[in-house]
C-alpha cells in the first residue's frame, strides 16, 4: 500500500507518493550545496515532487520553473507548490525539456537527472522515463538543453553516481561547461563514494572547489557533518 503522507520539513511540507522522483538524499544534499543568489531565475530538469524547487526557495530565489515529463509528477509538485509560502514564485511545467520554451534564460540550472542507465531497469515505465539515461534524457541532451537556456554567467547544478562523474564531464566540455565546484560524497565512514554534486559553469576554469561529505559513521549513525548541513531542513536536527 502506498504511503500517501507529506514529508515534513521545517518550513514546508511535500506530498511525493504520486511522482516518479521522491523525497531522497541525492536530491536535499543538492538543494542543500547549491548557492544561490537572491536575484536568481532558475529551472529545475526533472523536478519530480518539486523538493529542489521548494529547497532553493527557502534559501532565497527570485523565481523557479519546474519542468517534469511526468504528468502526475507535475500534479502534484503543483499542489506542494501552491501550498508553500513561496507559492507565487513557482511553476510548474508538464513538458518534455527538450519542447520547453522560455522568454528568458535561467542564473541557476538544476537537476537530479536519469542516471541509472548503468543499472537494471524500474519495473514500472514512468519511473524507467524518469531514473534511465536510455530511456529518456542522456547526458548530451541534458548539457545541450542547459547550453540553450542558462545565461553565459549561469551555473548548472547536478548530483550523479560518482563513477560517470568524468563520462559527464567530458560531455559537457563539450557544450563549453566546465567543473567549478565538486562535493564527493561517500555514504559510510571508510567506504568509497558513491555520488558527486557539482557546479558547472561556461568557460574553463583551472580552480576547482573540492570538498568531500561524509553520510554515516562507520557505526551507521548520521555523521555531524550531516546533521549540521541539514539542520536549516530537517525537522529536530
């Protein structure tokens, strides 16, 4: 039976049992990394639930437009929009991104993009569209889509499996995006690393931020370090 209660945080809450993308780690640790500026107009690929969206909102956006293939997804990433206190500012978009049209670009890009291509597929074939790089966006599509609608000075924002980090990198040099910042993180104390958030922006650049974060300790227990990145989110942190 699927579990249809909202996901609290401190200053909103999201229902995500109807979208193909929930509420998971990858997505608030990247919400959480992202910087932001209060000026920014920024477009969320693949927002699932909208969590990104609602994540940058608390920490201070001008606007952002959500984009989902999924119609359900964007059902109800509209409904946990609508019912924030930044429900002004955000939009959701049923559309493939490819189609997506907008009269201005973007500061700020970000996505927790399909990246299970290397893995089995979904039993059901809205979260295969949604989670495989086969079965939907690739990683030139997705890097071609952000040439065309971030601005020359904008940042691109993902989080993806750390062992097709370099794969990704070098698709995106192609489009002229560069790495600028890059947080490695590894889920347990001792073990090797498993996702990578990074910020790409236009032009090269020979000084990389590099930062690594820890999950759990090797007990399994939420390490300080997470619960301090966090504690701005989640609800008795």
């Amino acid at each position: 039976m699927t579990d249809a209660r909202p996901f609290h945080f401190k200053h909103f809450s999201l229902y995500h049992h109807r979208s193909t993308m929930k509420v998971g780690t990858d997505a608030i640790l990247l919400g959480r990394w992202t910087e932001v500026k209060p000026t920014d107009v920024v477009l969320d690929i693949g927002t699932g639930c909208g969590l990104l969206p609602l994540m940058l909102s608390q920490k201070g956006v001008a606007h952002v437009d959500a984009v989902d293939i999924d119609a359900a997804s964007i059902e109800e990433a509209t409904i946990n929009f609508e019912a924030s206190q930044w429900h002004e500012q955000l939009k959701a978009y049923c559309t493939d991104i490819v189609g997506f049209q907008s009269d201005s670009l973007y500061d700020l890009i970000i996505s927790n993009p399909p990246f299970f291509n290397r893995f089995s597929k979904c039993d059901s074939e809205r979260k295969s569209r949604a989670r495989h790089n086969d079965a939907g966006l690739s990683y030139a599509m997705v890097c071609r889509e952000v040439h065309r609608l971030m601005k020359p000075e904008g940042r691109l924002s993902v989080v993806l499996p750390f062992d097709v980090m370099q794969e990704f990198l070098k698709t995106a040099e192609g489009f002229g995006l560069y790495l600028h910042r890059c947080m490695t993180i590894v889920p347990i104390a001792g073990k090797e690393p498993n996702r990578v958030n990074l910020e790409l922006r236009f032009g090269r650049n020979d000084n990389v931020h590099e930062e690594t974060f820890v999950i759990r300790d090797a007990d399994k227990r939420f390490t300080s370090q997470y619960n301090e990145f966090l504690k701005d989110y989640y609800l008795g942190l």
